[in-house]
C-alpha cells in the first residue's frame, strides 16, 4: 500500500481509536506520573462505601441511552460511543481497513460498544464501559454471555464468576479476571458484570490503567451494580 493511502486510512480511523482508548499508553503514563500525588484509599471494600452519585446515564436524554439505567460516581463523564464507520462505505481499499478497525474497537464477542464513563476528570486513568447485545438472550444464559465477552478480550486468566442482585433486584453475573497487557507485558485486575434484559444483553466493564487504578475506580462500579435498573 502507498503512502497517500496509508495516511488516509489513518486520518479516517483516528477518531475511532481515540473512543475507546482515550489516550495512546504513553500518554496515559505520564498522566499516571503526574497523578501519583493523589491520596491512596486504604482499601478498596472501604472506598466503596463512599461512593458519591454525580448524575445517572441509561435513561432518555442523558449521555447514553440503554436498555438499563444506573447511577454513576461524581465527577466522571459519560459520552455515547459513535459506532459509523469514518468513510461512508464506499468500498474503497482504506474503507475496508477503516472497517476493519473498528471492528476492533467497537465489537467485543456478540457485543458492541454503547457507553464510555471516563474516569479521568475524577482523578483516576480508565474507564466504565458499557457493550450491549442483541435481543433474544434469556436470564439463564447470563454466565455463559459473560465468558463470551471474557473470552473474545484475549489474554484473560483466572476468571471467576458469581451471581450478583442490585438494590433493585436486577440480576445477573458477574466475573472478576486477570488481563495481560502484551504491549505493557503487565497483568492486571478488570471485572465487569451482565444483565439479560428484554432488549438484549447488558456489560458494564471496568478495566484501569493497571490494577492499582482498577482498584481505586472500585467504587464508582460497585455504584453502578449497586443502582442497576432497567429502562
């Protein structure tokens, strides 16, 4: 492939890098670096507890619209994941690896990416991300869509699976595992939790930049199962 071609094929997929992982991991280190002043909680059971609701997304007209609700941690900003392709299909060669990309970024298993939660204006280097499926699944199958959605991450051991309750009483699974970073060659923490709901399967994810900051987000997932509701 040419030059020109490879420059337009990178102008028009940058955006679609750029919602999914905010920041290229240099730059989240040297955010990480100039962060590391902030107050360390003493655990993070303890931090959880503390949680403070800033505003809520699922509902119609807030940042993301779902098929559940929930509340999330004051501070953090939620914006909608914008899915099109960069291009408009026209089928050209940079088209198809625009496409291709996103597939990417935007798919993980059978489920698409609808919400990102930055956690950054809070002080923290990650994210809350919400993948929604299609419709058809039904409660029982909750486990076995999780660990497609583990599965299809790559790199993940020790996942361990356990079904959860919100206050209220939306059920579902929910997996704590290990991701190995072969670009960081670093393995940490991630967790993320599902829910069958009548317009499909619902994943909220959290990751973090490694596991301390994975931990130090706790609190603002525990709030997000903790308030879970369906729209």
């Amino acid at each position: 492939m040419g030059r020109a071609v490879r420059g337009t094929v990178l102008a028009q997929t940058a955006l679609l890098a750029g919602v999914l992982t905010g920041c290229s991991e240099a730059a989240q280190s040297d955010y990480a670096k100039a962060s590391a002043g902030a107050t360390r909680s003493a655990t993070a059971e303890a931090a959880a507890d503390a949680a403070e609701s800033g505003g809520s997304v699922g509902a119609a007209g807030s940042a993301c619209e779902l098929p559940v609700t929930f509340d999330t941690a004051e501070k953090w900003q939620a914006e909608a994941v914008e899915t099109e392709v960069p291009g408009g299909g026209s089928g050209s060669e940079e088209d198809e690896l625009a496409a291709e990309l996103a597939e990417g970024l935007l798919h993980q298993g059978p489920f698409t990416a609808a919400c990102e939660i930055d956690a950054k204006p809070a002080g923290n280097i990650g994210f809350i991300r919400v993948w929604t499926g299609e419709a058809g699944a039904k409660e029982g199958d909750a486990e076995a869509l999780l660990k497609e959605f583990v599965a299809a991450e790559g790199n993940t051991s020790k996942a361990k699976y356990s079904a959860f309750t919100s206050d209220s009483d939306v059920s579902g699974t929910e997996v704590e595992y290990l991701y190995t970073s072969e670009a960081l060659e670093e393995t940490k923490k991630e967790r993320a939790f599902l829910t069958v709901t009548p317009d499909g399967p619902v994943v909220v994810h959290l990751g973090g930049f490694d596991t301390q900051e994975h931990e130090e987000m706790l609190p603002a997932y525990e709030l997000a199962r903790r308030t879970l509701r369906t729209t």
